[in-house]
C-alpha cells in the first residue's frame, strides 16, 4: 500500500495499455517542421567551434545534469513547433510522449520535480517519527523500516527523472517504482499472515525478489515494453490493494484504527483519478501528472500513522501474551 502507486495503476491500466505503444513518438516530434528545425540547429550549433563556445557558455549545473547541445536544440524547436500551434489555433501537441514544459534551471518538469520532492520529504518525515515512536522491539518494526528506505528510494528516483529524463533516470524511476510496489505486497503478507507463520513470509519474500529479477530483466535485456510494465504493475497492485482491504474488513470490528488503512486506500482510488485530466500544463509547469503528486503528499502523513498505532498495538499484544491478530 505504497502512497501514489498502487492505487493509479489498476485503474488507468485501459488507457496506459492503449498509449503505451506511442510513448516515445508523439504529434509534436513527428512535424516536419520541428525534425528539420532539430537538424538545422543541431548543424549549426553542435559541431566545431559554436559547440565548444556553447558549453563554455553552459552553466556548471545543466553541464552536472546532462543537458547537451543537441538536448537544448530539441528544446528550442518544440517551443517553435508550440508557437506555430498556437499561432494557428491547434490544441498544444506533446513531444516524445510529454506535454511541453518551461524549464527551470536545470529541471525539465519542475512541479512534478517537486512534488516528488515533498513526497519523499513527507516520507523521510514520517519514517523518521515512526523510528523515534515505535520501539524496535516492536514486530513489524524492521518490516516497516525497510519498506520505508525503499519507499523513500523510489521518490529519489522520481525527482530525478523529474528533473532529467535520460534512458537511466527513466529506467530507474520504473524500476524503483515496481520495486515499492512488489515490497508493499511483501509488507502486507508479513502483517496479515507472516507473524503468525514466518515461513510463509519468507516464501512471499523470495517469490517477488525473482519476480523482481525477473521484470527488471526482461524490460532491460529483451525489451523495454510499456504495456507489459504497466501491465505487471497494475497486476501487483490489485493484489497489494484488495488484500489490504480485506485485512481491514476483518479487522473493523477489533482494531479502532482500521479505517487509517481503509481510508489511504479510499484516497488513493480517489487521487488516481486526478491522472485521467491530461490537459496541456498551466503556465507551462502544472499538469495532471504534477496534480496528481502534489496530491499525495498527505496521504503519507496519514499512512505512517496506522502504521505506528498498528505497530504499537502488537507491541502491546505480545507483552501480554495475546495470540497476534
């Protein structure tokens, strides 16, 4: 039940699967005019003397985070592209599978950067409450700390593709992402059945770790295909999320703090719909990708504290000797 992923997934899997194949080559990168606006100013800057006058001209922190010549050629046309749009009345085209946005320094999606940017910051937050609350004695202790630095991997990763989006920061952010969500359901089998039988736990465990190997290799080695990633992660995160309710069905009736979890996952679905207004950004910065983002920062606030009731909870219950639930 990882905040901002589990819940997107399952439910845009339709339209993702659709848009997958198209990814990379989108109505903007496809004009005639924006290609030969590339290659004319790759030609003419990027080569000999302008390209040596354009990097001493480059400032230290787009040199430190990959912007080339040819990287702000593409660039500088798909604002010409955008202006003769515009000029001409169409709907603003995306390129290579984005909506255009204004660059900031160094950051391509500057929102959505820092909305990746406050999720992880919440994170750190509440993983950080959570270990000065919770004694390590606590069962699920370890389970949760762990979750959280993987949790917390994952957001680095996104406010770098953010940032820059390169073939690594991308590949990274899709991995990192799969990761969380193979370890939320991991999460969730050691609270539901693996206190009570660890073997079990530790099957699961080994089970999504080759899973794991296994997704990350094929979409490195065979082929990086979008339908099948969105595909396999919608699959887990149905799992992670019904189980999840379930756990909170059962225990509605025993534990006051049930609805914490019932409630993440209710936002969740909720928040994920913010994904389907595919608009053109707001003054260049804010679209449905970064909405969507901003709006999961507190969701993080209210996760990390049912964990902590959970957590004290079986704290107490193994001090008294009660059979865990």
């Amino acid at each position: 039940m990882f905040p901002a992923r589990t819940g997107l997934l399952h439910l845009l899997l339709p339209l993702l699967l659709l848009s997958a194949a198209t990814v990379h080559a989108s109505q903007g990168d496809k004009e005639p005019v924006y290609r030969d606006c590339v290659k004319q100013c790759v030609r003419a800057n990027c080569t000999g003397e302008r390209l040596r006058g354009f990097e001493s001209r480059q400032p230290p922190y787009m040199a430190l985070t990959g912007w080339r010549c040819d990287d702000d050629c593409r660039y500088q046309c798909m604002w010409t592209t955008v202006g003769l749009y515009q000029a001409e009345g169409y709907r603003i085209p995306q390129f290579h599978g984005k909506w255009p946005f204004a660059r900031v320094l160094c950051f391509e999606e500057p929102v959505a950067a820092l909305a990746s940017l406050l999720n992880g910051l919440a994170c750190l937050l509440m993983t950080l409450r959570y270990r000065r609350t919770v004694p390590r004695q606590s069962p699920m202790y370890h389970t949760i700390t762990a979750f959280s630095l993987v949790s917390l991997n994952a957001w680095f990763w996104s406010t770098v593709f953010h940032t820059r989006d390169t073939y690594l920061t991308e590949k990274m952010d899709y991995f990192c992402a799969s990761a969380v969500i193979l370890y939320s359901i991991y999460l969730c089998c050691v609270r539901t059945m693996g206190l009570k039988r660890p073997v079990v736990s530790s099957l699961v465990g080994a089970l999504l770790i080759l899973v794991f190997t296994a997704h990350v290799s094929y979409l490195t080695f065979v082929s990086f295909d979008y339908g099948y990633n969105m595909a396999a992660n919608a699959s887990i995160g149905m799992v992670n999320l019904l189980w999840w309710l379930c756990w909170c069905w059962q225990n509605r009736r025993t534990l006051p703090y049930w609805w914490k979890c019932g409630l993440v996952v209710l936002m969740l679905h909720g928040l994920a719909l913010l994904e389907l207004l595919d608009f053109p950004p707001l003054l260049w910065a804010l679209d449905a990708h970064a909405v969507w983002h901003l709006s999961t920062v507190p969701v993080h606030f209210l996760f990390y504290s049912f964990l902590i009731d959970d957590s004290l909870h079986l704290l107490n219950t193994e001090k008294i000797g009660v059979k865990l639930e």
